[in-house]
C-alpha cells in the first residue's frame, strides 16, 4: 500500500488496483489551430503542464502501474456528435470542419492524435470518448473493473471540463479518486483553482488532490 499526505486527508492505494488516466492531451486542446483555439482559447496556457505530466508518466511506468489515455473524438461521420454540441457557441471552426490540423475533433486526424511527449506506449489503454467524461458512451467501466482498478489518478486538460466530469462519472461508479494538481490546466485560471477547490471540498466528496511531486516521492 503507498500513501499520500493528499488534501483533504491521506490517499492510501496500491499501485496493482490503479491507473493513471491521462485526459485529452491530444492536439485539438495544447496547439494552436485545434478546438480549443477554435473556441477562442489561449492554448499556450495548457502546455506549461506537459513536463510535469511526462514525470508522473514516466514513473507509473516504471512502478508497472495502468495507463490510460483518452481522447474527445468523433467518427467522422459525426454520428456520435449531438448536433446540440457541434451548433454551441461560436467558434471559427466546429466539430467536422476542416483546421489547419485536419478535421476538428474527429478520430484519426492529425489535430486528434496525442502529443508526441505523451504518446501512448504498447499496452496502454487508448479511448475514445465523445462527451467530457470518460465513462459516457465507452467501455472504460468493463476496462478497469477487468484489471480489477479501484483507485485513479487523473491528470490532463481541462481541469473544469473534461477532467471534472470525469472525475465526477468515476466518483459515482465507486473509485478513489486522486487529482494530480500541477499535471491538470484549464483556459481559465480561475476556474482551476475553483474546480480543484470543490473537488476536494466536504472531505473529499469528488476525490483528493496532491502533486506531482508527492506521488513521486511516494513511488520512490
Ligand atoms: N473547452 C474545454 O475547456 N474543454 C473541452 O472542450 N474538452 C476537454 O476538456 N477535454
């Protein structure tokens, strides 16, 4: 069993019953010309993150821990984006149409692929997911329940969006959820700070938070 002196209280897991799930570090959110630029974000914000991420990555892999990366896609037929989603706000491009790093938001195209710094390893778990959470419409559930995973530790972007929400869908299938602090960037500062603050609120009614550095400290 390995400890974290987390907030609120200690997180206590073992490193064979939890995964590491890196969300949307793809593309589409961290360069210019993606989605998130597309909604009128400063996307150099998000990258700031990806030496703290690669750390974590790295060591989990060495402990032999789970790793799994999602992506927001879509097929590309967009079968499986409401039109709700694709007509919301006013962005220069919408889901399906054709950026500087092809189709936005669409399985297969080169703005959809995962930073090369992150880039999935054989064996890892690689999902596409079409909502902001995790769990909705994927089999992320059969996945980690067949690698007998109660535990996560989340990182990836963005803090406020699809990392609470997935967070939250896992918090209400029963998993302990960890919030790696430094390894999670929204647009928003502000709404960082707010969405770390409220998932840790009320002893841990979503999960815990802790840093990078802690959980380094702790697989050492
Ligand atoms: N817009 C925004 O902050 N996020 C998303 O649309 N998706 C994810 O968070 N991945």
């Amino acid at each position: 069993m390995t400890t974290i002196a987390a907030v609120p209280f200690l997180y206590n897991f073992d490193v064979a019953a939890t995964a590491l799930v890196i969300i949307d570090m793809q593309r589409d959110f961290v360069e210019p010309g993606g989605f998130g630029e597309t909604l009128g974000n400063d996307v150099s914000l998000l990258q700031a993150i990806v030496p703290a991420c690669q750390a974590v990555l790295a060591a989990w892999r060495e402990a032999g821990g789970l790793v799994v990366h999602t992506r927001e896609a879509h097929t590309p037929n967009l079968s499986n984006c409401p039109p709700a989603k694709r007509n919301r706000g006013a962005p220069t491009l919408r889901i399906g149409d054709v950026g500087p790093m092809g189709r936005i938001l669409v399985a297969g195209e080169p703005g959809n692929q995962i930073i090369p710094e992150l880039a999935p390893a054989a064996g890892e778990i690689v999902l596409d997911k079409p909502g902001k959470g995790a769990f909705y419409a994927t089999p992320l559930h059969e996945q980690l329940q067949a690698n007998g995973i109660t535990h996560l530790l989340f990182m990836g972007v963005t803090t406020e969006v699809c990392v609470q929400t997935s967070m939250r869908e896992a918090n209400d299938r029963g998993y302990d959820c960890l919030l790696l602090e430094d390894c999670t960037e929204s647009y928003f500062p502000q709404f960082k700070a707010a969405a770390v603050e409220m998932m840790r609120a009320q002893g841990a009614i979503v999960g815990w938070t802790a840093t990078s550095a802690q959980l380094l400290a702790a697989l050492e």
